[in-house]
C-alpha cells in the first residue's frame, strides 16, 4: 500500500552545481565564413541561423535595419513573396528574423530530408533579394498602423523615455515613430542590405540533426554569399552620455494604470564583476521571488509583477526595473523599490535566500542543454554580445561561490537610488507634476 505524499515536508531540491557548458565545434569554410556547428538532436530537424554584424546602431534612418530584413525575406528575384511562402510551407520551412542593436539574425527551421531543397531558397534572401515596392508598401501600412498602437501603450511610453535619459541623443536612446515609415524608400533599404549582408560580414550558427551531407551542403550554399565589396563596413565607437533629466513623466488621461521604468547606467568594469552583478539583480527583481516581488506584490499589492534586468550593449549597460500600477500607488512603488536598493546594500542576505537564488539561476542556466535549439540560442547570445564561451561556466562557478559580503560589495558599487532614472507614463499632467514632487528626483 502507497502511504500518502507528506504535504507539510517541501520535496528535496537536487543539486544543479554540475552545470558544464561545452562550447559548440567550429570551422571555418572555404568561403571564409566561420561556422559553428551544434549537433546531436534526435528529431529529423535542421536549424541554420546567419548573423550578421549590423543592428539598429548601423542604420543612417529610423527604422532601415528592420525594414530592410523585412522586405529581404519577402521575396526574391526568383519568387514573389506568395511563392516564398508556399516553397517553406511546402517543405516544412519556417523563417525567422531578428534584429538587433549590433546584430541581424535569420533563421531557417527545415526537416532534413528537405534541408539541400529550401537552404538554396533561404540563400537568395541574401544573395538576390528583390525588393518590391509592393511589399514594401504594403509592409509600412501594417508598420504605421503597428507604431500608432504602441504610442497607446503605456508601459511602451515609460521605456522609451527611460531610455532617453539613461542614453540621451544616441542609437541605444532613439525610438522610432509612425512617421519614420515616411523617410524610407526601398532604394535606401537595398543599399542597407548590400552593404552589410556579405560574406565577411557573416558568421553561420548550424544546429540539429547534422551529417557530413548537411554541413557540406551548407559550405557550398555559404559560397554563394556576396564577395566583399570596397565600401567600408567597421562601425564607429560612440560611447552614450546619460541625461541630466532623472524624471520624466508621459501624459496619458485615459490609461487605466500607468507604467514605472526606473533604471540607472553600469559602468562594466570587467566580466567577473558584471557576472556578480547579474547576481544581485536576481536578488533584487530578476525571479518571482525576489525582494521587489515579494514586498511590492505579494506583501503590499502596489502592482501585479514587478523585476528588474540588465540590459547589455556594446559600448553601455543598464539596470532596469519595471511595473505597472493603478495611479494611486505609483509614488508609494518608486520608494519602496529605492528602500529595497537600500536594504540589499545594508543587510547580508541570509542563506535561506541565497540558496533559493543559486538554484533558480542554475536551473535557469541548465535549460540550455533542453535541446540543440536551446543550446544555439544560448550561443548566438554569446556572440551577439560578444561574451566569450566560457563566460556561461565562469557564471555557474561565481552562482555557486558568491558570499553575502560580496552581494553587499557589489550592490554598493553598482546600485544608487539617488542616480536612478525615473520615468512614468500615465494620468494627468497635474498628476505628473505631483508625482515629480513627492518621488524627489528633478531634472
């Protein structure tokens, strides 16, 4: 006879301490462009992503790198956007696109057994894009409409001003508008896309159920690639300037709550300490029991969810936090966000905490290895940031050793309430005005 679970007793949590990335095999084809090769994957599928080394950073107008990818994978010289489409759903296909601050990403899910069929396919994006000004048109209607919503959106609102001031009049700082639409043409998007999508340019993420036949199949398609022209591609350094604004406030009547954003700018010292960082901003908002959630939610109902991340670019980083609350409770939510700042400067965290903390973090780190999909994502991250691959095992190794002196340490280096960044978005300007006076930062 099976007794009964006890209820009262927490099951045992296993050990995750053996985390242990090993970073992906990588070559270098004939063409030139490395590649990096994650096999293994059970299930008869193949996964090929591009990098390449341009973002919003690189773009000269509003909105170019997004669009510019955008109509890319529309279609081809070879095949209208109606037949792309009916090619990759034919054999299985499924696209993807991102763009980033310093990167562009494209993906290609295919079974394998269609892989050699829709890797050709996938190719001519790069290779003889077509750029239609039907598409073109068609894709800034949908975009307009898509921005005029946004600027609905409070919480939308309270991000794009925080940003302005933690970056000022620099790309990490500058958010588009429907009315950017208006300043593309589809001469300036082609120009975008020949400039920076090119061989040397271009770094290849292959990962699934990989054989000999695929990762020569996928050399010889790499080939194919545009040659490097004379232009020059290296980007510019420009180090962002934080504002001398530290509260801003986005007028909003009829918005039934309004959205936080407090952030501060990271000076990156170097990768161990940013690793500690890391840490303490788990501590602080980065998990479902951290402090921010567990005061500001579950102990005083100011706000459904509330955290805090780090945000990572190449020539800054930020802390954010963020939240949406009723009106009334917005200035009562910024001081206890502070008065926690505070705490976590002051108090060692005691060690019922801190091994609640190292769990979720390397149990989080070890969904990587779900599968090679997860394992590719994992290092596209990698390489986007330009973090080094044993950056993943350096930060298993300080989750598991970090001390409550060096939270202490590293959250008084880092963490100052009074150079924290307010934005709110939301309520009158009157309400904005009181707002501004009770919460205490001018600008």
């Amino acid at each position: 006879m099976t007794s009964e679970p006890r209820r009262d007793i927490p099951p045992e949590i296993p050990a995750t301490g053996n985390f242990r990335f090993v970073p992906p095999e990588k070559t270098v084809t004939p063409c030139g462009v490395p590649v990096y090769v994650i096999p293994g994957e059970k299930h008869e599928m193949v996964r090929i992503d591009m990098l390449f080394g341009c973002g919003a950073y690189n773009q000269e107008k509003a909105l170019q790198a997004s669009s510019a990818s955008v109509i890319a994978s529309e279609a081809t010289r070879r095949y209208s956007s109606e037949r792309m489409s009916e090619i990759v759903d034919y054999y299985g296909g499924w696209l993807q696109r991102s763009v980033y601050m310093h990167a562009t990403q494209y993906t290609l899910y295919v079974p394998r057994r269609n892989y050699g069929r829709l890797l050709p396919v996938f190719m001519e994006i790069f290779c003889a894009p077509r750029f239609s000004r039907r598409d073109f048109s068609l894709y800034k209607g949908r975009g307009k409409e898509e921005y005029r919503q946004l600027y609905e959106r409070v919480d939308f609102l309270a991000a794009r001003s925080l940003r302005k001031q933690l970056y000022g009049e620099h790309p990490y700082g500058n958010t588009a508008t429907a009315g950017d639409f208006d300043n593309l043409t589809v001469a300036l998007l082609r120009e975008y896309h020949e400039k920076y999508c090119r061989r040397n340019n271009c770094t290849a993420v292959v990962s699934g159920c990989i054989d000999d036949k695929v990762f020569w199949q996928t050399a010889e398609a790499l080939a194919a690639l545009p040659e490097p022209d004379n232009g020059e591609t290296c980007e510019t350094a420009l180090f962002p300037s934080e504002t001398g604004t530290r509260f801003t406030h986005d007028e909003k009547d009829d918005a039934m709550q309004c959205s936080v954003r407090i952030g501060s700018r990271i000076e990156k010292d170097n990768m161990d300490e940013y690793i500690l960082l890391g840490i303490v901003n788990t501590v602080l908002g980065g998990y479902f029991g951290s402090r921010l959630m567990t005061n500001i939610r579950e102990e005083k109902g100011y706000t459904y969810g509330i955290g805090s991340g780090i945000t990572t670019l190449r020539y800054a980083a930020s802390l954010n936090i963020a939240a949406q609350c009723d009106l009334k409770y917005a200035s009562l939510l910024i001081k206890e966000v502070m008065a926690e700042v505070e705490r976590l400067k002051e108090a060692p965290i005691k060690d019922g905490e801190l091994k609640s903390v190292r769990q979720y973090i390397l149990g989080d780190m070890n969904r990587i290895f779900d599968n090679r999909f997860t394992l590719a994502d994992a290092c596209i991250a990698l390489l986007i940031n330009g973090q080094p691959f044993d950056y993943l095992n350096r930060k298993a190794a300080a989750v598991c050793s970090i001390t409550p002196g060096q939270i202490i340490e590293t959250a008084r280096k880092y963490l100052c309430p009074g150079c924290m960044h307010i934005a709110v978005a939301g309520g009158s300007r009157q309400y904005g005005a009181k707002l501004r006076a009770d919460v205490g930062p001018q600008g």
